[in-house]
C-alpha cells in the first residue's frame, strides 16, 4: 500500500471519529455471590459492561455479594435477561465468545474484535454444550493443568483473566496505566 493510500485512510478513519469499543463481560446463570460480586468489581474498574442471564443462586442484596464487590455496583453498566434467547435477541451486535474447558483453543489465540461478548457459565456446569457445539470457532479456554481433582479456575479469576487479554489486545482503552508512590518519587 502507498503512503499516500495510507494518508487518505488515516483521514477517512479521523473524519468517522474514533472506534468505539465495548467489552461485555455475560455470566449465564451463576450460582456463587462472591464471584459475582469480584467479576462486578472487575467490570466496574475496566469499564466492561455486565450481563446477568437468570436464573442466578442468589438474591442481589445478598449479604456475601455486598462483602464481594456490591459497593461497586453503582459504577456498573448491568443488564438482566430471563434466558439465554432472551440475551441473543437483545444483543446481536457484536462477536461472541465463550470460555469453557472444553474448548479447542486458548484464549489467547482469539483475536478481539471490537464489540467482544465473553461468555462464562455456571461454576458447576459451563456453558451449555450444544452453545458450544454451535460456536467451536468461538471457544477459548484457559490453559491449566488436567487434574481430575481440580476442574477449573475460579469463575472470577477466569472473567479477569478473559477481560485483561482483550483490553491488553486493545492497548488498554480509557484505563490508568501508570501510578505513583504515595511516599516517594519515582524520579
């Protein structure tokens, strides 16, 4: 391509604005209220949007899901949908991806697009298996040892694991990147 070529594109891309991004992070029916409570911790200081597909093992105003992260639920962009139909049908923009052991590839071989969803399913169960049938393309899983005594990572440090890839994919976005000692100076 020439640099002229380029140019224009650069210009073309400057006229359209800047490209919106999104991170959706879905839980389909979760069961444990400290984990939802860290994953809306996680939302909450990423910027990532939360999804809630019902029918979940807890009440929000539960007493662990408040000592877990509900002191962060007013900086949430959350929404709740009866069933899985029910999310697919409101949120048809966008590309799917849906982490479970089972999956074929690592996480970190997906490319992210733009307006990412990562699904994650019950602690006890996954995703649905025929979902995942449907989507093999779209399933990643997080590399860990086989060990029958230990089925798979904590649904919350799973959700950050996925979260962290993407937003390290898109060069942390809107995010805090550099700190500063509250005693010393770094210079």
């Amino acid at each position: 391509m020439s640099e002229r070529a380029s140019a224009r594109e650069a210009e073309e891309d400057k006229e359209k604005g800047p490209i919106e991004i999104e991170l959706n992070i879905v839980l389909v029916e979760p069961r444990i209220p400290q984990n939802t409570g860290n994953i809306a911790r996680t939302c909450a200081l990423t910027g990532a949007r939360l999804h809630i597909v019902k029918p979940m093992g807890f009440e929000i105003d539960d007493r662990q899901l408040k000592r877990a992260g509900l002191d962060y639920w007013h900086l949430l962009d959350i929404t709740y949908y009866e069933n899985l139909d029910e999310f697919f049908e409101k949120n048809c923009n966008g590309s799917f991806y849906y982490y479970t052991t089972k999956a074929p590839n690592t996480y970190c071989e997906a490319v992210y697009d733009d307006c990412a969803y990562l699904l994650f399913g019950r602690e006890d169960k996954g995703l649905p298996e025929d979902l995942l049938h449907k989507n093999k393309d779209r399933c990643v899983r997080i590399p860990m040892l086989d060990n029958e005594a230990a089925r798979s990572l904590n649904l919350s440090n799973s959700v950050a694991i996925g979260a962290y890839e993407v937003l390290r994919q898109w060069g942390f976005p809107k995010l805090k990147n550099k700190g500063n000692l509250t005693q010393y100076d770094w210079n």
